[in-house]
C-alpha cells in the first residue's frame, strides 16, 4: 500500500504560480520518464539531483533551477521549453504581449526569482528560440550550462553579470553579446534593481 504523502509547511509551497506553464512540467515529466521506462531513481542519478526532487517536481511541488531542468530534458530527449509546453498549444506566426506563456523558474530557492516569457512557440520545424527574462534583485539562472548552437543576449533594462566559460561580462540597458553556446554560460542579477533581457538561440534547446 502506497504511503499518504505529506504535505509539506508554507514555506515550501510550489514554485509554480497560476497563469503560468509550470501546471504542465510535472505531467510532461511523468510522461517523458514512463515512456523512456525509466524510474524516478534513473532520471535523478542521470541528471544529478535528488529522486525526492523529481517526484517533488511531477507531483507539481517544485519547480528546480535551470540548470537542473536543462539536465532533467537531455536524459528525457527532450527540450526544456517542451517540459513547460501546453499539450496541445497552437502554432502560430503572432505573439501578443500578455498572451505569450509564462515560465517561473526556481523563485524559491535562488532567490527572487527568474520568469521566462516564451517569445516562439515550440515546434520542431523552427530554427530559433527565443524567450523574454525576467530577473529579479539577486536573481539567477542557477548556474552554468551548456548546449549546442549559438545564441545572443541584448538587456532591455537593468543590469545583467553573464558569465561565458571564465569570462565575466557586465551588460546595462542596451548592451548585447553573442557566443557559442557549447561553452558554459550563466547569469545572474547582482544589482537592487529588476532586469530584464531577450535570449535568442539556435537551435532550439529551451
């Protein structure tokens, strides 16, 4: 007989925020991991985290830094934007401003947090992809990572620390900087102010 879960105190309510995509990463998981035949054990020691964080995270209890979600999609094969997508999410050439999904990303334990604002929709045909971050004070990616292609950053506002391979990079409001993405990048926002930012890459990895 399965044990009752219990649920856990206030201070570790879900990550996940109505509105958002993150109602969809837990099934999507679930899903990925059962046809693969894998058990929660499997994925974790695959992508170097904790089984009670994957089972935390398809029970829809947590959502884990970007970091990890990159690891958690390359054992499933899968993109991290494909974990978040809407099962049956309409493709489309428009993009309207509060109609794009919304992705929050680990605002527990790295801080504020990070939002991701899908700018293209997943499909597999495309070649770009593209999403809107929002940084908060103190806020980041959660670490390095790395994955084919090449890709561009430009700040809308505030200010973003990039960090690609030992290099670290402070941008502002209006600066931008390519770099091949097989070298391992990451961010963070060190300044009391929000940031925001445009990431576009290729091929598609989120």
């Amino acid at each position: 007989m399965l044990k009752k879960k219990k649920r856990p105190p206030p201070k570790q309510a879900p990550a996940a925020t109505p509105g958002g995509n993150n109602e969809y990463l837990g099934v999507r998981l679930r899903h990925g991991r059962m046809t693969k035949g894998l058990r929660l054990k499997d994925v974790a020691e695959a992508a170097d985290c904790s089984e009670s964080m994957i089972s935390k995270i398809e029970n829809g209890r947590a959502v884990p830094s970007l970091n990890a979600l990159y690891r958690i999609a390359e054992v499933l094969e899968l993109t991290v934007g494909q974990l978040f997508e809407k099962p049956s999410e309409p493709d489309g050439l428009l993009s309207r401003a509060g109609e794009r999904p919304i992705v929050k990303v680990d605002p527990l334990r790295k801080g504020p947090g990070l939002t991701l604002e899908r700018l293209i929709p997943y499909d597999k045909a495309r070649l770009l992809q593209g999403s809107i971050h929002n940084l908060a004070p103190g806020g980041s990616g959660g670490g390095l990572v790395t994955h084919e292609g090449e890709e561009v950053a430009y700040i809308i506002e505030g200010q973003v620390e990039l960090i690609i391979g030992e290099a670290k990079y402070l941008l502002n409001a209006g600066d931008s900087i390519c770099y091949r993405s097989e070298i391992p990048h990451g961010y963070k926002n060190a300044s009391g102010n929000p940031a925001k930012f445009i990431v576009v890459n290729t091929p598609p990895s989120f």
